[in-house]
C-alpha cells in the first residue's frame, strides 16, 4: 500500500527547525530532511510514515509551506519550481498513492483534491478543528476525527467517518529524560478562538506558579506583534517561557508535575483534544476540564484529574502539589493507560483495514 499524508506545518515550528539546523539543512537531502522532520516528533504524520513503513508499506509526506525542502525535492527531481501547492500535487501525482490523507488545512482543498483525484484511489482527512462556512466534503471519502458533532455530521453528509482517541508515539520516551522540575505548565496557543482559554491562563498566572509554551504570543507582523506584546505586558508576559516544539515540548511535558488543559473555544463537552494524550504519555499529571467524553478514555482521579471551573482548578492545583506522591501516581497511571491504549502503533493499525476497505471499493 502507498500512503501520501499532506500537510502543513506551524511556521513557529519551521522556524525553529531552521534556527537549529540552518547549515545541515543546505546540505541535506529531501530524504534526509524529512527524517530529520520524523525523528523530531512534531505533529503525527511523521510518526504515521514510521510505523507504515515499519509494516511494509511505502509512504510519503508532502509538506506545502516548507519552501527548503520543496526546493529540495525540485532539485533532486529535475522539476522547474513552481508554485508551493503545485510542487506538491505534482509530488503526489508522481507517487500516484493508493491513499492520500489530507491534514485540515481547508485552504487547499479546492485545489488539491481535483488534481489528486485521479492519481489516487481514495482521499481521507484528519479533521478535528471548527469547520469553514462552506466545507463540504466533496472528493473526500474517509474522515477520521477526534470530534462525535462532526462525526455525526459527516456521516449526514453522506461521508464515511471513523472517530477516534488522541494517541501518542511511545519512541518519545527514549529520547525525553530528568526530573519534574516545573510545577505546573500550559503548552498550547492562544489568540484566535482561544480567547477564552487566554482569559483562563490570566486568571489561573494570578493564584499559581504557572509557566506557559505555545504560539499565538507574538507574530512576524511588526504592528500586530506589538497590540500582542502590549497587551499582554502586565498579565502572561511573565509566565510566557516561549514557543515549544516537537520534542522539546515533551520534554517539557515529561518535567512537568501538573500539566494544565484548556480546550480551544469552539468545542463542547464531547471535546477531547490531542494535548491529553500527549501530556498523559509523557508522564505528567494532567488536569483538564470535567467533560463527560474525558470518562470514556480514562477514569478521573484515578489516571487523570478533573476541574469544574477555573477556581477549581487553583484548588486542585494546590492540593496536588501539597501531595507529590499522589500526583506521581495519578500521572504514572494516566501514562500506563495511554501507552497501553492510545499509542500511534494500534492507531495505524486500526487504519489499515479502512484503507484496505477504500482501496477495495475502488476497484
């Protein structure tokens, strides 16, 4: 089976990824580049490309706003550049895929999937974020996401439509090490239709020893970055540690005692997003909203902890770190459950027999 995953990837994440590698990359493969990519944990298309590979199918990510490897991949291939979007059609129409799994960047759904279409025999997606006014859907045959509102609207839509957990790439906890030196962390962005996860982290900065990663901080607009800055000048300037990637964010994760958890604006009781997997995984106590999906994954109190509101949360807060030993237990419990059952290994698995499925009906 060939699999090509598209996607893009948070320019933060990019820039950081050339601040590291700047002079390797110059002389890197595309090969080498996208391993470079893989091994480096961000987002789950590379771990996807692992353990397909592992199993002895072929597969390929496609990534349209990485410009120095799509230059690459043009050299290496004799193809004039072009357009971003139009290297990576052509990438994908060269490979001609049995399946191509599209990540939810609506932006190039008109584009891409007419001109993929008849180099494929089925196109799924990943999405798990709030939709745009005029999605429908249309040429895509497979949904996998994360949200049961859009599950059930996929399926009236007359799309097929898998719902799945968050998982997490069990490999990371070899490249992660040392001990809970952060009392409590937030990893994530804000901004957008995170308005009132900001409101939350204001309030939660003012009764804890809250330290925050993510993006949304600070932009490469100069007029923007500064009506940012200055807004946030008396209230998470403080906390704010920087922007958190890949690895480095797990182990971030891995070092933290308490990781807190606040779901992006749109969503509702039925949300579970990646980030419990992900702090679960890596070994830190995850506290997160009392939504009744949280029940279904893992039991509260026991493998994660709960709040009902923000005062809640403070409360709990203070008692976990008055109690270390009762937090290590409820995180290594949490851990346990999540490399046992929610690992990126079963979730490809799981796909296999859906991709068999799509590939069979086109025939």
């Amino acid at each position: 089976m060939k699999i090509a995953f598209f996607t893009k990837y948070n320019d933060g994440y990019l820039n950081q990824l050339m601040e590291k590698k700047s002079a390797q990359l110059t002389d890197y493969s595309y090969d080498e580049i996208i391993t470079l990519i893989e091994d480096d944990f961000y987002y789950m298309y590379g771990s996807y490309m692992h353990y397909f590979k592992s199993l002895g199918h072929e597969a390929i990510l496609v990534v349209p706003n990485f410009q120095v490897l799509l230059d690459k991949w043009c050299l290496e291939n004799k193809v004039a550049l072009k357009s971003p979007i139009d290297i990576c059609i052509q990438q994908i129409q060269q490979f001609e895929p049995d399946i191509v799994y599209l990540n939810s960047n609506f932006e190039y759904f008109s584009k891409i999937i007419p001109a993929i279409k008849p180099y494929t025999k089925a196109i799924c997606a990943w999405i798990s974020c709030p939709l745009p006014n005029d999605f429908t859907g249309k040429g895509i045959d497979h949904i996998f996401t994360l949200f049961q509102p859009h599950h059930q609207l996929f399926k009236e839509k007359g799309i097929e439509s898998t719902l799945v957990s968050g998982h997490f790439d069990n490999r990371i906890l070899s490249k992660v090490s040392g001990n809970k030196i952060h009392p409590l962390t937030f990893i994530g962005g804000i901004g957008g239709f995170h308005k009132k996860r900001e409101e939350a982290l204001i309030q939660l900065s003012e009764k804890t020893d809250l330290k925050i990663w993510g993006y949304g901080y600070k932009s490469n607009n100069k007029l923007k970055h500064f009506l940012k800055s200055a807004k946030r000048k008396f209230k998470l300037q403080k906390e704010f540690q920087g922007e958190a990637w890949g690895i480095d964010m797990y182990q971030i994760l891995h070092q933290s005692s308490i990781t807190f958890n606040y779901h992006g604006d749109i969503v509702d009781s039925n949300a579970l997003n990646l980030r419990v997997f992900e702090a679960t995984g890596a070994g830190s106590l995850l506290l997160t909203e009392n939504y009744p999906q949280i029940k279904l994954f893992f039991e509260p109190g026991k493998e994660v902890v709960c709040y009902d509101s923000i005062e809640d949360a403070i409360q709990k807060i203070d008692y976990y770190h008055k109690h270390p030993k009762e937090a290590e237990a409820i995180a290594k419990a949490g851990q346990k459950r999540t490399l046992e059952n929610y690992n990126n290994k079963d979730m490809v698995l799981s796909m296999i027999p859906i991709f068999e499925k799509l590939i069979a009906n086109e025939k």
